[in-house]
C-alpha cells in the first residue's frame, strides 16, 4: 500500500536507511525535513512494515527529491518506479515544473532508476557525499514536469 509518510514513521525509515546507505540520515534529518514541510511517502506490507519510502521538498516551483530508498529485500521490485510517479505526479499536480535529484556517481541501480524515468543530467557536485575512504562526487539530475 502507498500512502503519505508521517514523523511517526521516522523510526522505520531509519532502519531502511541503515541496512541501505553508506551515510544513513539520523532521526534528526528526517525530523528536520518534516517539519522543513517537506512531503514523503510510504510503501508499507502487511501490519504497516514499511519496505521503503520517498521525501521531497517542493518549493518555488521545483521538486528535489531529497531521498528514496527501498528495503535490501525488497529491491528491483518496482517499488522505487512506483514512489518516484507517486511524487512527481502530485508535484506536478501542485504546480512544480522541474524535478531535481543528486545521487552518487557510482550509484549505478539508481542512476539507472532515473534515466528509464527520464531524468537527464545537467551537473556535477564534487565531493558532495562523504564514503568509507573519504568523499565521492555527486551527480545531478532533472526532470522537465
Ligand atoms: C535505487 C533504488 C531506489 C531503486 O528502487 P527499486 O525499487 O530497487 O527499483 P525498481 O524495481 O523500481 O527498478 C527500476 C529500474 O531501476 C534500475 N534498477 C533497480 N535496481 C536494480 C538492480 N538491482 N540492478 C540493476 N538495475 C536496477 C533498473 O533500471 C530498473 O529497471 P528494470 O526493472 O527495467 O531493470 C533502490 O535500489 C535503493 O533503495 N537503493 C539503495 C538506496 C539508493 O541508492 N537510493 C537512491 C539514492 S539517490
């Protein structure tokens, strides 16, 4: 089931984030995103397990897809397919005309998640994500809405 994401679901998608990332966002990140207005979704399985998740923060007409991550279980499913229409459709409904995104360059699952979605890149940020040897440049991506 998709439905929207709330703070009390902060606990789950922590543990999703350490059992996925390198830099797994603490607690905090994802409480300061919340109350940033920052919107999510959930995709749960049965007895409200949530098996993967999505934020964005929608502003001035943009969407930047502040994170998305699914269970290490639970990959190749189709659930990031899914989240990602799920938050580019309602941004769009709300009036955003571009959406962002940066990911590491040597995320290729993702990269390749984003291309078959219609994402393009249109930049570099160096050195942006720290790794267990020291940092890796980011990548950037759009999407006309
Ligand atoms: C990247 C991620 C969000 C993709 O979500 P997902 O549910 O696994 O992806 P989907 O099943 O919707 O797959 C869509 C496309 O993504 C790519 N992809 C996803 N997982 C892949 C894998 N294990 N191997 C190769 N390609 C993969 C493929 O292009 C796939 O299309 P296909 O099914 O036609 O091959 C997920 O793997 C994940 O959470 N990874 C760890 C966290 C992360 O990297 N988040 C992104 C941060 S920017």
């Amino acid at each position: 089931m998709l439905r929207p994401a709330t703070p009390d679901d902060i606990p789950q998608l922590c543990e999703i984030e350490i059992a996925t990332q390198i830099a797994p966002w603490a607690a905090e990140t994802f409480d300061k995103c919340f109350q940033a207005e920052s919107q999510g979704w959930v995709i749960t399985q049965s007895e409200d397990k949530i098996i993967g998740f999505i934020l964005v923060l929608l502003q001035m007409g943009e969407c930047h897809i502040l994170n998305l991550c699914i269970d290490p279980n639970q990959q190749h499913q189709g659930y990031g397919t899914k989240l990602l229409l799920a938050a580019l459709t309602d941004a769009k409904q709300q009036g955003a005309v571009i959406a962002y995104l940066e990911v590491r360059r040597s995320n290729a699952n993702a990269i390749a998640l984003y291309q078959k979605m219609g994402f393009s890149k249109v930049g570099e940020r160096k050195n942006y994500y720290l790794t267990k040897e020291g940092s890796e440049d980011a990548c950037v991506f759009a999407r006309e809405l």
